[in-house]
C-alpha cells in the first residue's frame, strides 16, 4: 500500500512537472497590431500588422506562431464602390515563407477583400505549423504590410478595426501558438492585446509653409503661413482644418533688446480661425520672450465648420504675420518651426476634423513643414566720414607720423599712428550727439563710422587724443552719407583757427594736453617729469612723440605750448 501511495505522489509530481513545462511554451502575453497607414495613390492604401511577445521573460516563455487568423473590418464608404484586391508588399513579412499570407480568395492563407457589409479584409490561416519564433523587441515580428488596390478612388477614412465576431459572414481574428511538449497549437486570442495606431489616411496628405518673407522697414518683418491639401483625390479626400498651432524660432538677438508685438495682416481662414495678435486667451498671436525667442499662435477652439484647405496653388493662407520692433531688427532673421516645448517653446501642431466621428484628429507631420523663407539680414544703413588730421608730437614731416603702438610692441599695424575718438556735437545746441572710436593712420587719415541716422544732420566735428588738445570744427558741418572732412590743410578748419602750423601748408592738432583738461600748462609738467625720471617706456599719455619712452625728447612740445598759452577753443 506505501509503494502505491508513492507511485501515486511520483506521478502526480511528474504530471505537474509536464503541465507547468507545456505551460512554459507559450507566451504569457502578447501585443498585435496595426499601424504604418498611408496612401500611396488615390487608389492604394497600405498598413502593417505586426505581433509581438510580451511576455516578462521571452526566454522562458517564447512564442512560437502556429497560426494567424486576421479579420479586419473596413468602412463600406471607402471602397466607393470600386473593386478591391488585397496583395502582401513583397519582401515585408517577418514571418517564415511558408506562413506568409497569399492573395488570393481560395485556399488556407489567403488574403482577400470579402464584399459582404459592412466590408472586410480575411486574413485566412495557413495550415499548422511549428511557426515563427515571434520578436519581444521593438514593435515585434511583422507579419506583413498589406497593400489594399481600388478599381476607383477611394474616398473618406478607411476606419480600420480588428473583428473577432463571425456574425454576417464576419472574420473573426484569431493567435495560435505552437506548443513544442505538446506539438500542438493554442488559442491564446486576446481582443485586450489588439491594438489600432492607424492614423485612417489624413495625416499624410498637407503640407505647410513659410515664404513670402520681407523687410517692410529696419523694425517691421513681415511672412506668410500657407497650409495646402496633397491628398491624391481632394473631392473624397477633403481637408477640413480643425486648429492650426504654430510655434516659430526667432534669435533672441534679432530683437536687440527691443519689444516686440505680432499681429495678423491677412488670411484666408474664416473668421473664427483668424488668430488674434493678444497675449491671454485663444487663438492669439504673441512674442513670447525667452531665450531663444517664440513667435506663438495658440489655436481657436476646435471648429467642425473649419477651413476646407485648397490642393492648388500654395494652399490656403492661414495668416500673414507681422512682426513690429520697437528698435530696429539685427542681424539675420532665422525664422524655423519648432516642435518642443521644452524651456517654454511652443510647438507646432495641426488638427484635420474627422467628420465620421465628429472629432478633431491631430494630423502634425514635421517633414510636411517646409521653410521657403529668405531669411533677410537687417543691414542697417550707416554714415561714413573720412576724416584727416594730424597730431602735432608724433609727426615726422611730409604729411607722416610715427606708428606710437608699433613702436611699443611691433606687432600693432606699422600703417597705425594712434586712436583718437571723433564726436558730433548738434550744430543748434552743441550738445554730445554722437561718438565713435577710430584709429588714425600715419598718413593722418581716419575712417569712421555712425550710424545711418548721422546723414542729414549737421554737426560739428571734434577730436580728442590722450594727449592732444580737444579741437572743434570752425563751423557745422552738413553730413551726408559719406562725408569729408580736414584739419590738415588751413586753420580755419578749426574753431578760433586753434591748430599747429606743421610747416609745408600742413596744420595739426596740439599736444601736451597730458591730464586732458583743455589746456597746456604748468599742471601737464608733474606727470611728465615723475614719468621721465622714472626712465618709463611703453604707450604712455606723457610720451607726447610717439616713440615708446617718455624723455627729454618730450619737453620741447609742452614747452612751446605751455608757453603760448595752447587751451581748446569751442565755436
């Protein structure tokens, strides 16, 4: 009696062994489905089927697959009573060739288009076979791209769904897996693990744009948004745009600190999708100011009485958008979509409304936006003055002066005399109106530059030099935009004729002006004495000569002027 107890207890123990390794062949769970939909012509369509094992460990519980039995119903409408034949993509199947779908309405593994209604895509097994070890990674195993050939245009949304009923010649869809313990096959159907990601054909079909840039002036620019319908038939594939999002870059440094409105100048949206240029609300048009910044235009509410985008031309213009600085532009615009909404960005979005289920469908594709914009640089218009003068201490005769920066460090341009700073003074108040820093070449020559506002105006010249006398213009002069202008050749080009005769009909601006408070004298002598005591070489205020130390060689220049009473005439 023992014996048989524990025979018993082996058996049952062994039967447990069985059924738990049997169990272990087949996948705990599992994902299929449909996706990739597009329309390749007006009179195809294609999407994948994919199956995936989901199980915790794939290792221990791999998925062989018996057999697939897909029924797929279809909108009626969208066949638009033409014919329809299924066919499988060569090349796309995951599966082994001998499990591979076939078109054809006979026969196990066909694949054909069954005109009951509502319509349906059979998807018949093929006979039993030990199958295809099925992928746990990525979307899984395909088990093929279906291409659906219409006799006639296809027309609306195809409005695909998985089907496990068999109700009016309905196709149910069925997962068998290979049990390898058994050799046998298991229905492990699970509707919960059928999934659609079709996009039901419109995401594919538009295109938008921006183009039509423009400078109006230095602080206005001006684009067009265009969004147009590339279905393949537009009168059964109609855009209706539910909401338009735009989200534009634009350099922080393109405002150059100025503040910025948008408006809209024109549309060819109904009124009730026209954004508005406000910063709350719906529909808005707005600057949004952070780093880089945003051009934003938020959508209306969603609209089923929206635009119907046109297929011709550039499409429809959404919005032709303004952009108002209150400085002027810098640089180059480099306007772009944008898609994150990450660091406050706002991404860019469309929305087609779906009139089968009466429901805004987002229809966002990035490699259907395109930028046709020229992307202007602001060039802004400036006003050039060449100016000649020369610096009595550091010239060397025959309309020259030394190179003072050179003699320093041999590495400063030997064409270089020094810099000096040339201010416009308003000729009415002679008030400080403009300022520029410039070098002054040897041959006493300077180009500056102001800005272009300068043309026009009438200003009086004045030069100032470390140490150099500050010396005005005689008179205002009237500035167009490019102008001249000499201190070198009479003084009278200088306000109370204060400039040096440097002999040869060439006059200059005095030195010895080393503490630069508008007069030679006795106060300039400290520094010049500590200075040249001291033995000091380099680019100093007290060498007056330019020639990199400051010595006895200095003292001849302050003298004359202190003693002639040199100070800085205004007019």
């Amino acid at each position: 009696m023992r014996t048989i107890i524990k025979s018993i207890f082996i058996l049952a123990a062994f039967a447990t062994v069985l059924l738990g390794k049997a169990a272990a062949q087949v996948p705990t769970s599992y994902q299929c489905v449909i996706l990739n939909d597009t329309m390749v012509s007006s009179t195809v369509y294609e999407f994948d089927v994919y199956i995936k094992n989901t199980s915790s460990n794939t290792t221990t519980n791999p998925f062989k697959l018996s057999q697939f039995q897909g029924g797929l119903s279809v909108s009626p409408s969208f066949r638009n009573s033409g014919t329809i034949s299924v066919t499988v993509v060569s090349g796309t199947s995951g599966l082994s060739s001998s499990q591979i779908p076939t078109p054809t309405n006979t026969g196990t593994g066909r694949a054909y288009w069954e005109t009951t209604d509502p319509n349906y895509i059979r998807i018949a097994p093929k006979s039993l076979t030990p199958g295809t070890t099925i992928s746990g990674t990525g979307s899984g195993t395909r088990i093929a791209r279906f291409r659906l050939t219409n006799t006639v245009s296809f027309s609306g949304n195809p409005n695909i769904a998985w089907n496990f009923n068999s109700t009016n010649q309905a196709y149910p869809t069925k997962i068998f897996a290979y049990n390898s313990s058994t050799s046998l096959q298991v229905d492990i159907t699970n509707s919960a693990s059928h999934v659609n990601s079709l996009v039901n054909v419109t995401k594919f079909n538009y295109t938008t744009v921006l183009k039509n840039d423009a400078l109006v002036n230095d602080s206005t620019y001006e684009f067009d948004i265009y969004l147009k319908n590339t279905n393949p038939n537009v009168a059964n594939f109609p855009l209706i745009m539910s909401q338009f999002q735009g989200g534009f870059s634009i350099a922080n440094s393109t405002r150059d600190g100025g503040t910025v409105t948008v408006s809209v100048v024109g549309s060819g949206l109904g009124s009730s999708q026209i954004p508005t240029p406000l910063n709350t609300g719906t529909g808005r048009a707005y600057w949004e100011l952070t780093t880089p910044n945003y051009i934003r235009i938020t959508p209306k509410s969603a609209n089923a009485n929206g635009m119907v985008i046109s297929s011709t031309g550039s499409g429809t213009l959404v919005a032709r958008i303004r952009i108002s600085n209150s400085k002027k532009f810098l640089g180059t615009i480099n306007l772009d979509w944008n898609y994150s909404n990450a660091n406050q960005a706002y991404p860019s979005k469309i929305f087609a409304w779906n009139s089968s289920t009466s429901q805004q469908t987002e229809i966002t594709t990035q490699v259907n936006h395109y930028d046709s914009l020229s992307n202007p640089t602001v060039v802004l218009p400036v006003t050039n003055l060449a100016l000649t003068a020369f610096l009595q201490g550091m010239y060397v005769g025959s309309s020259s002066m030394t190179a003072a920066p050179f003699n320093v460090n041999g590495t400063t341009p030997s064409t270089i005399a020094d810099t000096i700073t040339v201010q416009l003074y308003n000729s009415a108040s002679q008030t400080l109106a403009y300022s520029a820093t410039s070098t002054l070449s040897t041959n006493g020559v300077s180009n500056i530059t102001y800005a272009g506002e300068v043309s026009g105006g009438s200003y009086y010249i004045v030069i100032k030099h470390r140490n150099s006398i500050t010396t005005w213009s005689a008179n205002p002069v009237q500035f167009s935009a490019s102008t001249s202008y000499s201190f070198a050749n009479s003084d009278a080009k200088a306000a109370g004729n204060n400039l040096a005769n440097l002999g040869s009909g060439i006059y200059g601006i005095f030195s010895g002006d080393i503490n630069q408070d508008g007069s030679v004298d006795f106060n300039d002598y400290p520094g010049l004495d500590l200075s040249s005591s001291n033995g000091d070489l380099g680019y100093l205020p007290c060498d007056l000569n330019g020639d990199a130390s400051v010595d006895f060689n200095d003292y001849p220049i302050i003298d004359v002027n202190s003693s002639n009473g040199v100070i800085s005439v205004t007019p």
